[in-house]
C-alpha cells in the first residue's frame, strides 16, 4: 500500500522560508508524477508544483520564481523548498502521486501543472502539512 507523509510545516513570517518534504513509501513503480498541493482556508486546493521521474518540473504561475519542487529519487523523496513566503502562501500543503510500471508513461503523458491543475489525476494522497505565514 502506497503511503505518503508530508513533513516540514511551520509557522513563519512574511520573507522566510520553509522546505516540505514527503517521503513515499510502499510503492513499486519504474516511473512517477509527484506534485504539491495547496488548500488555503475556505478556498479551493489548488496544484503548486510538479515533477516526473524525468526530473521535468512546472510551478503554478503565483509561486514561479519562489517555490522550487526537487526529489530525491535515492530516499523516495519530494520536496519544496518555499522562499519569500507572504500571507497568501498560508494553507495546508498535500502531496499527491500517480506512480507506474511503464518506464515512459510520462514522456507520453506530461506531468505538469497548468493553472492551478496537473494535467492528470493523482490518486495517492498525503494526509498535508500546515503552513502559515504571518505578517
């Protein structure tokens, strides 16, 4: 059974910064899309960032240039390393991961985020990390 635990959740103030991590585990699989989500209070989540096990990555246009997404394939690892955070940034953190067999699922079905979306359905979920951010 696959399982993924978000860590790294703080609190913080404007300007500083975090880095999240979730470990996956359980999981059996030649190839991967991972991504962060985020679901601020009362708001929809929305998809933050993505990477496949290509090492492709893409970042919701609202955090271009401050969020970077990474792995760590030798500790099944997913990170994001958050810089400049602002209120707005404040809202539980999800990751979410579509795992395969097929080695090159994803040179076929690009793992990205577009507005706000990933371009595909990722069924495993983490249980999310709290971040907030205060003025």
């Amino acid at each position: 059974q696959v399982q993924l635990t978000e860590t790294g959740g703080d609190s913080v103030q404007s300007g500083g910064s975090l880095r999240l991590s979730c470990v996956a585990s359980g999981a059996n699989y030649r190839s991967y899309c991972m991504a962060w989500f985020r679901q601020p209070p009362g708001k929809e989540r929305e998809a933050v960032a993505a990477i496949d096990s290509d090492g492709v990555t893409s970042v919701t246009r609202s955090v271009d240039g401050r969020f970077t997404v990474s792995q760590d394939d030798s500790k099944n690892t997913l990170y994001l390393q958050m810089n400049n955070l602002d209120p707005g940034d404040t809202a539980m953190y999800y990751c979410a991961a579509r795992f395969s067999g097929d080695p090159y699922e994803f040179r076929v079905n690009p793992c990205r985020v577009i507005r706000g979306q990933t371009t595909m359905s990722l069924p495993n979920w983490g249980q999310g990390t709290q971040v907030t951010v205060s003025s």
